[in-house]
C-alpha cells in the first residue's frame, strides 16, 4: 500500500472516529437533558463526559478501521473478497448461536 493511499485510509478512519465522537457528546446530552432525575448529582454526567468518553472512543478504534475497510472494499467493485468476509462472517455466526443442548457435540455443529 503506498503512502498515499495509507494517509487516505487513516484521513477516513480518522472522519469516522470524529463523527463518533459528535454521537457521543449528543448522547451525553440527550441523557443529562432526558433523565435528570435520575441523577444524583452532577458528577455522575462529568464522570461519564471524562472517564467514560474515551473508553468509548479508544474501544470503537477498532470498529472505525473495518468501517473504512469495508467502505475501500466497496469502492473497488470487486465481489470475490466481499463475498469470501460475507462467507467468513456468516460462518461465525452459524458457529456462534448453534449451541445448547440440542448442538452439544461439535461434530453436529461442523460437518
């Protein structure tokens, strides 16, 4: 990948991670505003803008990456690696919620 493409890509990441940061602050407010009552102080809001925040943010660093991953894979207009995530990810999926009793055995699970 060239450097130019690199500076692109991390411009983009960094777009999506500025818009979560607006959806933060909104909700921030939405929830003060809403649900004063249930508050017993205003630490409790300063607690969620200043520790909260960014432990949001830092965690969806990982969701804004494969966001624009995905978006590049878009733009290109090439199906087959498209498909091969869409296969991977309904695979994990199938994987994931077929347990309980009646998919104990894993041999019933994946042929």
């Amino acid at each position: 990948m060239s450097e130019r493409r690199l500076r692109g890509a991390l411009h983009d990441v960094g777009g999506v991670l500025a818009s979560f940061v607006v959806l933060l602050v909104l909700e921030n407010l939405a929830i003060g505003f809403g649900y004063r009552a249930e508050f017993t102080a205003g630490w409790e809001m300063s607690l969620a803008g200043s520790a909260l925040g960014p432990l949001a943010l830092a965690a969806s660093i990982p969701l804004a990456c494969a966001a624009v991953g995905l978006g590049h894979l878009l733009a290109r207009r090439d199906a087959r690696p498209l498909a091969a995530l869409a296969a991977a990810a309904g695979a994990f999926v199938g994987l994931g919620v077929t347990n309980g009793r009646h998919f104990a055995s894993l041999a019933l699970r994946v042929p």
